[in-house]
C-alpha cells in the first residue's frame, strides 16, 4: 500500500477512475444497468484506439478485432435505444441480497480453488465477481426509495474488497491475465443481473436481436483488449507497484 499511494502515476490513474466511476453512477441513476454496462465496456474500443494513436505503438491483430468489436457493439447500442429502454423492477430485496451474497461466496471459492484452477486467474475472477457485485449495489442504491441508501454499504464492502482482490491478484501472476479475466465478468455479470434481477425490459423483433449482438459483441471486445497474447518484455530489475486500478 505505501509503494502505491506513493506512486504519483498509480494516483493519478485511481483520481481517474473515480471521476469516471462517478459519471458511471450517475448514468445507473438515469438508465438501466445492462445498458450502460454495456455502453461503459464499448468505450474500451475507443480508448485503445486512442492510445494507440497517442503512443504511436499498433495494435496487434487480436487488439484490432477487440477494438472494432467494441466499436461496433456501441454503434449497435443506439441501434437498438430505437426499441424499449424502461428501467424496469427488481425482483425485490431478497433476491437482490440472494446475489449479492451468491457473488460474495462465488469469489470466495475461487481464490480457494487457485491451485486448482491457476492463482492469476482465480484472483482475477474473485476481483470480476466482486466488481460485478459492486454495479448491482450500485444500482439499487441509486435507484427506488430512501430505504436503499442501505446499500450503499454493499457497494463500498464490494468495491474495496475487489480492488484490494486485483492488486492482491497481480502480485501471484500476469496483470493482463488477471485483468482480462477481471474485465470479462465485470462486464457480463452485471448485464445479465440487469435482466435477471431487475427485469429490465427487451425490446422484442430486429431490435432486440439487434441489442443481443451488440451485448454479445461488447463483452468479446472488452476481453479480447484485455488478454494480450504478446509475451511482456522483461521489466527493471526493481519491481514497480502495478497501474492498474479496476477494469471497466
């Protein structure tokens, strides 16, 4: 903890990425939570490009794919705001706290089975569960009545515990492993609680289809930026604090 918090970069990225978690929250206020989940992951589209651009360094192929599918799942989103876009109504609070609760023991079992399955990529799943429980705490705190300012509390003990499980996760192995797996169920579990707990509304005919490619095609493009197959060139010989903060 003292090597990041004395880390200026490090700082200036968490800065980021909590003015950007705000502009997050305030979107869940006004539109539903599979929707805007899926808008936030097509914007690692652009910013790849972006970055690209900026540090004059080109993508590889399997970036390129993952940008233009990114790209192309956000074009499809306003495609598909043609249709039905109500917020819907959550199952109620048991069934919320049932996946809340789910999420919590799921992350749990993941970093116990990391012999098992690979320490980079249980910590990188137990931190995409984690977020993913963080958007859905989110969104009952922003939305309904006073009585779920509650939740706020779930979306603080979320969001630290996954962000201590990421940085905690890319000292046991690859970040880009670690975080591609993080991005993946950060973006698909929070859609698919939009649907499953809060009954947010499809819109029915092409439009729907239109929607369902556009989820499908911002998730694949949000883990295909995220899991390089490049192997990383070796680094100083003084070990930095890794940069990364939360995937989006």
């Amino acid at each position: 903890m003292r090597s990041l918090l004395g880390n200026r970069r490090w700082l200036l990225g968490l800065t980021t990425e909590a003015a950007g978690w705000m502009l997050y929250v305030a979107a869940l206020a006004l539109a539903p939570l599979s929707l805007v989940q899926a808008t936030a992951a097509g914007g690692l589209g652009l910013l790849a490009i972006m970055v690209a651009r900026v540090t004059h360094v080109p993508l590889s192929g399997r970036e390129r794919m993952g940008a233009l599918l990114s790209v192309l799942g956000l074009a499809l989103l306003g495609v598909s705001l043609l249709g039905s876009h109500n917020e819907g109504s959550p199952s109620g609070y048991v069934w919320i706290t049932v996946w809340l609760v789910a999420s919590a023991i799921a992350a749990a079992v993941s970093i116990r089975l990391s012999r098992l399955i690979g320490g980079g990529a249980a910590w990188g799943f137990a931190a995409g569960i984690l977020f993913a429980g963080g958007d859905v705490g989110t969104k009952m705190a922003v939305s309904g009545s006073a009585a779920n300012v509650a939740f706020l509390a779930c979306l603080i003990v979320f969001y630290a515990t996954g962000t201590a499980v990421l940085q905690a996760g890319f000292q046991r192995g690859s970040a880009l492993t670690i975080a591609g797996l993080a991005t993946l169920l950060t973006n698909a579990l929070p859609i698919a609680a939009g649907m499953l707990v809060f009954h947010e509304p499809f819109p029915g005919g092409w439009i729907g289809a239109t929607r369902i490619v556009a989820f499908a095609a911002v998730i694949s493009g949000a883990f295909l930026l995220s899991s390089r197959t490049k192997t990383a060139q070796p680094g100083p010989t003084r070990p930095e604090p890794e940069l990364a903060v939360i995937p989006t």
